[in-house]
C-alpha cells in the first residue's frame, strides 16, 4: 500500500505535527482544517458563515492537491465550540452539495486550535 503527504500552498500549513492530507490507495485523508486564509494564516474575517466557507475552501484544496474534489467527499466531520452554529453551518453544506452530500457528524467541542470556531475534516476518493 502506498501512502503520499499531500502538501498544498492552498490550505494553511499545519499548526502541529501533521500533514494537510494524506492518500492511500483511492482514499485522501484530509486533516482538520480550521478558518485561516492559507496567504496571510490568519482568520477570515466575518462569522460562522465565512468562516465556514473558508474551512471548506481549505478542505477543497487539500482535496485537489490530492487528485479528489469536493463533489468526492465521502465523509466529513465538523468541530464547532457552539452547536448553535449549526443551522449556519447547514446553509454552507447545503450551498455547495445540493446532490450527493457526504456522510457526515457535527460535534461541539469546548475549545479548538487558535481558537478558532469552526474545524472540518473529510475523507475522499481520488480521481481514477
């Protein structure tokens, strides 16, 4: 079995011991991406929503630089310190996968990586 880092400019560099992503075989396992834009590593600006929408952006390119996409998630986890983010949270989701969504769980954690509010993780399928 083959295992590959994936490292990608597009998503924040890790703020630990970890790779962004890593492939093995077909799947791409995508580390906890948390809001950071991956240009200046600091938080988007704006609330749950954009950052939301940024921790996917994240995602999305850890994704790519592994030869998958957004639309081959197949499973996601999300993090949020106040679950009363969730509705929020559900309207990005459902923005961008109206059709075949990913298995996926949302947790409330008590606090996450430079405080931020919001982390999502993905398992993909690679591109044949």
């Amino acid at each position: 079995m083959n295992k590959i880092t994936i490292i990608t400019e597009g998503a924040p560099k890790p703020v630990g011991p970890y790779s962004q992503g890593v492939k093995a075989e077909n799947l791409i396992f995508v580390s906890g991406q948390i809001p950071l834009d991956p240009e200046t590593g600091d938080f988007t600006d704006g609330g749950i929503k954009e950052q939301a929408q940024q921790a996917l952006k994240n995602v999305e390119s850890v994704l790519i630089a592994g030869n998958s996409s957004l639309d081959l998630a197949i499973k996601m986890t999300i993090y949020l310190t106040d679950i009363a983010d969730f509705p929020v949270v559900n309207e990005v989701f459902s923005a961008l996968f109206s059709n075949q969504p990913p298995a996926r769980e949302t947790v409330q954690v008590v606090a996450l990586p430079k405080g931020a509010k919001i982390e999502i993780s993905a398992i993909g399928l690679a591109k044949t």
